[in-house]
C-alpha cells in the first residue's frame, strides 16, 4: 500500500467517495484483510493534485480545500433532532470532525473506538463529531442508536435541496478524498491534521494531544 505523504496521514484502506451533487457518496469500499497483498491505493496530501479517488466529482464545483494551519470556514449541519448546529459554536474546545457513512466498513469499525475516545477525554473539554455522508436521518438515528453512541453526530438540514448537498460541501472542504476521514482542529479552529482511513488509538491520542495541549497542561 503506498504510504501516505504530508499532511494527511492514515494506515487502513479507506471506502474511497465518488461524491455526486444530489446523491449521497457511492462507496467504492476496499477490504484490508481480504484485498490489502494486491491493493495500492493512492494517497495524497492536501497539498497535492485532485486525488483519482474523487474523480466522479466535476473540478469546477469542487469547494475550495481547508490546508492544515487554515481556519475551517464556519458551516451549518442540523443534529439528529433537525436542530441547526453551527460549527463556529464549537470554538474555545479541541474538536475532532469524523466523516463517515453507515455503508463504510471501516467507519464502522472505528466507531467504538472514537466512541470510548470521547468517554476518555470530554471533561477534558474535547468535542467529538461525526458527520454523516449524506443519508437520511431515520436510517443514521437508527444506525447511532443501536451502536449507543453518544457523541454529537450532524447531517443535512431537514429539507437541504438536493438531498446530501449539505454535508458533500463539508466533506469537499476537508479534501473530498475518502471515508473515513477524522480531522483534528484546535482551540482556534484551525485544522492541524487529517487521518485517512480507520484510525487507531495509538494516532487519536498523539493528534489530541498537540490539539489540546494547553488545556492538559493547566494554566
């Protein structure tokens, strides 16, 4: 598998999107255990040109790329309740931004895992938020509840014409690459890194800490 570069960093094969206005994301899902020997999935930074894994969608509409060291422009999502949540409001805390769908294997596979992360540290003052790929909200309010997940997840404002549009515009702002994404932004609300693919323990802890340093070192 070819290793990837910059500032985008992962490890498993992720579901590569082939995002469509109008549509929820097409999986195009790549098994590790089963396919990893023949598999070389391309990878890239956000710095480099627009990935192969994200050709379905035309250039000339694709949203401009937040860059680690950016700020993330302020966008508006709705939680599973319909009620509009603001990322702005979320300033002041370490957040981390996990960009899944239902139908990505390795998504759900990590789902446990940012679910016991979020236990660990949110006294900490983390915020954890999963935004989902685009699919209707009785399918993924069903989906959280039967996995007991707590933390907050966003999608689509009720009514968002055409459907998924929403939440394509957020996933193209954090490079339209791939799911599962999570992203890592401080206090500021500034992006500092992007994980590819099913993350582990091991780089959820090592990208918390440099997001959230001066609240675990006190004043």
């Amino acid at each position: 598998m070819t290793t990837l570069r910059g500032d985008l960093i992962g490890q498993d094969a992720p579901c590569a999107g082939r995002p469509r206005r109008g549509t929820a994301l097409i999986a195009l899902c790549f098994f590790v255990g089963l396919t990893a020997p023949a598999v070389d999935l391309p990878a890239q930074s956000f710095n480099d040109p627009l990935s192969p894994l994200a050709v379905g969608l035309p250039s000339a509409t694709r949203q401009p790329v937040t860059r680690p060291g950016e700020k993330v422009p302020d966008f508006v999502l709705a939680d599973l309740n319909g009620t509009p949540r603001r990322f702005s409001s979320l300033a002041g805390h370490p957040v981390i931004v996990n960009l899944w769908a239902t139908w990505c294997p390795p998504c759900l596979a990590e789902m446990p895992l940012l679910q016991s992360f979020y236990e660990q540290h949110k006294d900490e003052g983390l915020l954890l938020v999963g935004i989902d790929a685009g699919e209707p909200v009785h399918i993924v309010r069903e989906f959280i509840e039967s996995m007991d997940i707590t933390y907050a997840v966003w999608l689509d404002p009720p009514g968002t014409e055409p459907p998924g549009s929403a939440t394509l515009e957020v996933f193209e702002r954090f490079g339209g690459i791939g799911l599962p994404t999570t992203v890592f932004i401080d206090e500021q609300g500034v992006l500092r890194k992007a994980h590819l693919g099913e993350i582990d323990r091991k780089s959820l802890e090592e990208q918390y800490e440099k997001i959230s340093g001066s609240r675990r070192s006190g004043p």
